[in-house]
C-alpha cells in the first residue's frame, strides 16, 4: 500500500498545480468602464433588443432558457395558469433588480454536431470590452495525456491500465454572478409564441441570470478556478491522479487502483455540490464498451486513447466531419479567413492524433489564409494541394503510439543530399541507407527530371526543392524494404529540414513534395524521423557542405 501511495504521488507531482492561481502579466487592459455602459448607451441598445428577429433556432433557445429557469440557473417568472417559467418583462427586470438601469445581451442559437446551443452577445453590447486576464489559464492536451500514460508505465511496468472521466452539467451556470453584477447578465431570448388564431406573434422576454453566460469573456477564467481548486483538494488529500481540461476532468490509474479513484473523485464531487452528466461519465456507471472495457479505451479530449494497444487515435466521427468540411472546400473552390482559421485550429487538434503528427507539414498555407491582407477567398495550389493531402492523412494516417521513453536504436539511417550547380545540365540527387539487416550500405543517385524543374515556382536558387526531391527519391527507392521499421533521415539543409518537420513553407511546389513524402504508401506503416547533423543554414549553388553528417 504505501508503495502504491508513493507511485501516486510521484505522478501527482509530475502533474502539479499550484493554488491559488499565480497572477500573471496582465495581457489585456479593458477597453471601457462599467459606467459608460449604463448611461444612454444601456437605454439605447434596450430599444435595438425589442427589435430582436425570431428564426427557426428561437424555439429550442426559449425551451433551454425555461428549463435553466426551473433549474434555479437563472430568473424567470411563474406563470400559474400554464405551471411553468416564463420570460420577465422589462418593468418586471427592473423591480427584480431594484432598477431600472440595466444592460441586456442575445442569446442566439448556434448549430453545432446537429445540436443548437445557446450563446450570449456579451461582446456587442460592450460587456466583454470591460474585461481585463490578470491569470493565465492552464489547460490540458493530447500530449498531457500520454505523458501520464508514460508515467504510469514507468512507475507501475507490466500493470494493466485503466481510466475514468466526467463532465460537468452545464458547467459556466454552476459559476455565479455577483449580484452588484447581475445588471450585466439579463439575457434577451424570442418567444416564438403563436396567438389564438395560429398566427405567429413573437416577442421579447428576458431571464437574469444567476450563473455565467456563455458569452462573457471573464467566464472562462471565473470557471477554471474551480477545477484548479478540484485538482489540488484531489491531489493534496486523496492522492487522486487527475486531469481536466475546463470543465471535462478524467484520471489514469492501474486497474487494481483506478475504481477506487473513480468512486473517491464522484464523492468528493457531490459533498461539494458539484453537477456532473451521469449519462456522459466513463467508468463503472458506463455501458457503451464499444467492444472493450470502458476502462481501457476511454474518450478524452474527443479522442479515444487505447489503454491497450497503447495508442491514441481521432473518432471516427471527428474524422469524417473533417473530411467532408475538407471535400466541400474543394469542391466549392473557396476559403475565406474566417473559415480558415477555424479548420487551422481543427487540423492542428488532429495532428495530435497521427503518429509523427504528419499534418504539420501542410499547415502554412491556411495560416496564410488566415492572416492574407487581402481577404481573398479564392482558392490557391498551395491550399489545393495542403488539403487534398490532408484527406489522405485523414483517410490512411496511423494512430498515434504512446512509446516509451527509453529511446531505441533506429533500424536504418538514411542520409540524403542534393546537388545545383549553374553549369550543370541538371541538379543531381542521391541517397545512402545503412541498416541492419544488409551487409554493405545501399545507394542511389539519379537527376531531377526537366518536367518537374518546369513545375517549380522560379527562384534564384532551387536547391531547398532539389534537398526535398532527395527524400522523396530515398522513399521511394527504399521504401518496401522499411515497412514496419524505425527510420532516421539526415538532411542537411536547415530549409528543407524545417518544411518536412514544421510544415514552414507556403509555397505549392513545397507542398506538392511534402505530400509525396509523408503521405506516401511507404511512410504510412513505419516510423520515420526527420533530423539535421551538420545542417547548413545557407548554401550557395553547390551541394556538398554539411553532408547530412553527425
């Protein structure tokens, strides 16, 4: 037993987190004062509030809206004659609060996973503008997670591992409102009310709320205290190891522990009135096995990490709403910055998944995208190409493994370099592989054919692209004889060595190249490191120098 508790504290304090929250440097100062809301401002945005239009989301957002009501989240009226909540009036608001100088917000239906959620408009009625972070919010990741995995294995070899999570129930209304603040929070939603005849007549009608909107910038920091506060009260007195990410909360533990950090996490949970979804929760109370224990194949983050095979791999869900957003992109010819940015951050999450995060590597052009002065939304070859070969890798790529720390011999070594000498007819490639399993060492050379020279985009030196045209030869040429091996890649390029490892090149002559190597049948079933010994940052047209050494 006290081996035990001495293998959960080490992993607990691989984990720390230090309470209460360390001030950090303020990273935005407010925009606006508190006052300048309530003055003809508050009366002004009132009057745009009445004008709110009722859509085809309003019913599902009124229906929300009264249950949190019965739910005690907010404040509403009881309407008698029909025993249910309803909307206040403005004078209604103003008797609640004890004045009638108040700021109302939007709440607007936002559809997402076929599901439409509430949001509040915290940011066009200037609330959000009054806002300032003094606190850095810290948040768990993929990687987190693995790295526990890891820990665990070292401290408990051999032992099977399981794990458990929860959810809170509607998780920023559990926060509340300062009551001097609540002038703040009284949220406008549309009553698609119908009259006695049938027709449609809509209005206005407002709910104060007692906990945080989702909309209020400060909700998010508010909130996260809580789970800090979690965190250390599980860490400090229950020796629980545990994770969260906002309001999702799971631990790792072996199977002779890790019910016992379940129920104690559930107890701790209740005694402090905290609300969890039962139906979402991952442990004993789960039945959807999905053809393995709960226990060892858990859902976190929106990813399932096998416990098992020891590898972490995207939903089948996630990848199929990815690839059809992809596909319709294509076909449509068209992303605007906005857009792009928000599958920048999608696919980035998704990287994380992949074994060696192949999807770095195409990641440059949407952040052009994203950033482009000129708002364009036409699409170029360079987004063209990055997104097609990002259907491959959602199609073919391999989960990720949750290797050992203890690192292992490569396989085979691969050196390759290249070669562009102005008075040579071509530029020249070659490649050098040593491995195990062959006496001598193995090589080519061969010369970058004229039909892709013309491809490429014109510059005053194209030895980044011959360097990169190396590797895709080297792949190719060694290719089945490496499946199912670990190998290393000496480039000695910086440039090269940087697009193939960061994705750092917007260009579509690049990303074509990148493509044919990381998405290549040869490197979708093996390990494959990319790595600089003696790289050169600079070169000048001839291709010896660093020799890919080291």
């Amino acid at each position: 037993h006290l081996s035990l508790r001495r293998q959960r504290q080490m992993c607990i304090r691989d984990r720390s987190t230090k309470w209460p929250p360390e001030p950090h440097v303020t990273k935005h100062n407010p925009e606006l004062n508190e006052t300048d809301l309530l003055g003809p401002w508050a009366w002004e945005y009132r009057a745009r509030v009445r004008d709110m239009a009722c859509d085809e989301k309003s019913q599902t957002i009124y229906d929300d809206t009264i249950e949190e009501a019965a739910l005690g989240f907010c404040e509403g009226a009881w309407d008698a004659a029909r025993e249910q909540y309803r909307g206040l009036t403005e004078d209604e608001v103003s008797a609640l609060l004890g004045t009638d100088v108040w700021l109302p917000l939007k709440r607007f239906g936002v559809l997402q996973k076929n599901k439409v959620r509430g949001c509040d408009d915290a940011a066009e009625n200037g609330v959000n503008g009054t806002s300032s972070r003094r606190e850095k919010v810290t948040l768990s990741s993929v990687d987190r997670i693995v790295a526990m995995v890891r820990m665990w294995t070292m401290l408990c070899p051999g032992e099977r591992l399981g794990a458990w999570a929860l959810d809170e129930y509607k998780a920023y209304r559990q926060i509340p409102i300062d009551p001097e603040e609540r002038k703040f929070a009284v949220v406008a939603v549309v009553n698609p009310r119908k009259g006695p005849d049938g027709v449609p007549r809509p209005r206005v009608e407002y709910f104060v709320m007692n906990g945080h909107c989702f909309g209020f910038t400060n909700a998010v920091y508010n909130y996260c205290r809580r789970p800090m506060a979690l965190h250390c009260v599980l860490d400090k007195l229950f020796d629980v190891v545990s994770d969260y990410y906002v309001d999702d909360r799971w631990g790792i533990e072996p199977m002779t522990t890790v019910r016992s950090a379940y129920e104690t996490t559930v107890a701790v949970v209740n005694l402090l009135g905290i609300q969890v979804q039962e139906d979402k929760a991952q442990g004993p109370a789960s039945t959807a096995s999905r053809g393995k224990e709960p226990w060892t194949r858990p859902e976190l983050l929106g990813v399932v990490v096998d416990l098992d095979s020891m590898e972490v791999e995207i939903k089948d869900e996630r990848r199929e709403d990815i690839s059809n957003e992809i596909q319709d992109i294509i076909d449509a010819k068209c992303l605007a910055p906005g857009h792009a940015s928000k599958l920048k951050g999608k696919l980035q999450f998704a990287t994380t998944t992949f074994f060696g995060r192949t999807g770095r590597a195409f990641m440059r052009p949407l952040s052009e995208r994203q950033y482009e002065v000129k708002k364009s939304q036409r699409m170029n070859d360079a987004i063209d190409t990055a997104l097609k070969a990002w259907l491959r890798i959602l199609a073919h790529g391999q989960p990720r493994p949750i290797l050992a720390k203890d690192p292992k011999p490569s396989d085979a070594v691969i050196f390759t370099d290249g070669a562009f000498e102005p008075e040579d007819p071509a530029p020249t490639v070659g490649g050098v592989m040593f491995a195990w399993w062959r006496e001598n060492p193995i090589g080519f050379a061969c010369e970058v054919p004229h039909q892709l020279l013309s491809t490429w985009i014109p510059r005053q030196n194209q030895i980044a692209l011959v360097e990169l045209f190396a590797v895709v030869m080297a792949v190719a040429h060694f290719g089945p004889e490496l499946t199912g091996r670990n190998v290393m890649f000496l480039v000695d390029l910086e440039p090269a060595l940087d697009a193939l490892v960061k994705g750092l090149s917007k260009f579509h002559d690049v990303i074509h190249l990148l493509s044919l190597i990381h998405i290549s049948e040869p490197t979708r079933r093996r390990g494959i490191a990319f790595c600089g010994g003696g790289v050169e940052k600079k070169r000048g047209g001839g291709g010896g120098g660093g020799g890919g050494g080291g």
